[in-house]
C-alpha cells in the first residue's frame, strides 16, 4: 500500500514538465521506488545517485553544516534534483532547460507527501 502511495507520488511529479523520471533511495543506496522511461537504467542511477548522495552527506558534515536538506547538479544535458525524505533521498531528473522554480516547487510538494506517508 505504502509502496503504491510512493508510486503514485513519483508519477505525478514526472508529469511535470521537462522531468524525465525520478526515484526514492534509501540512506543506505537502495533503490525503494523508480519512474523513468524507458531509457534510463533504473539500477544504474540508483547506485550512481547513492554514490553522489554519500559524497554530498560527507562534504557537508567535513564543513560542520548539518544535515542535507536538499541540492541539486546541473550537467550540459540534465539536472538532477535531491530533495531528504522519511524514507530516503527523492530524486527528480530533468531536462537541462528545466524550470527551476517550478521544479523545486513539485519536489518541495512530493517530500511533503511523502513524509505524510507514515513510512
């Protein structure tokens, strides 16, 4: 059931505009939940966004700043948004032109239904 819910979320989310897909990883690299077409390699970017994920976590901790809330990377071609959640880290990947604004909006959204879970 809670699986659906996550399901459910992450298909909305990729009706946003310019988003390509997106995914639930847990802190420990797991791939909980994914929605990409068809041309991206869902385990793939799992291992691939655990690996940033970890890099990210330890940057911020050497700095002594606390916790990820959220960050995003930019490439020539995509973006990738990484947003902390109850269950993991949410992660929406876009288009290089992607709206900014509104994306973060639809994440910001996403996490709030996702932490209301009760996972």
């Amino acid at each position: 059931m809670k699986g659906d819910a996550m399901e459910r979320t992450l298909s909305e989310i990729n009706k946003t505009p310019d988003v390509v897909g997106s995914c639930i990883v847990a802190e420990d690299g797991i791939l909980v939940a994914s929605d990409f077409n068809s041309e991206i390699d869902s385990e793939v970017i799992g291992a691939l966004v655990s690996s940033v994920i970890r890099a990210a976590k330890l940057a911020i901790q050497k700095m002594d700043y606390g916790d990820i809330r959220s960050f995003m990377l930019e490439a020539k071609k995509i973006k990738l948004f990484f947003a902390k959640t109850r269950v993991g880290y949410l992660v929406v990947i876009t288009n290089a032109d992607a709206n900014l604004g509104l994306i973060r909006v639809e994440v910001k959204n996403a996490v709030k239904k996702l932490d209301g879970l009760g996972l």
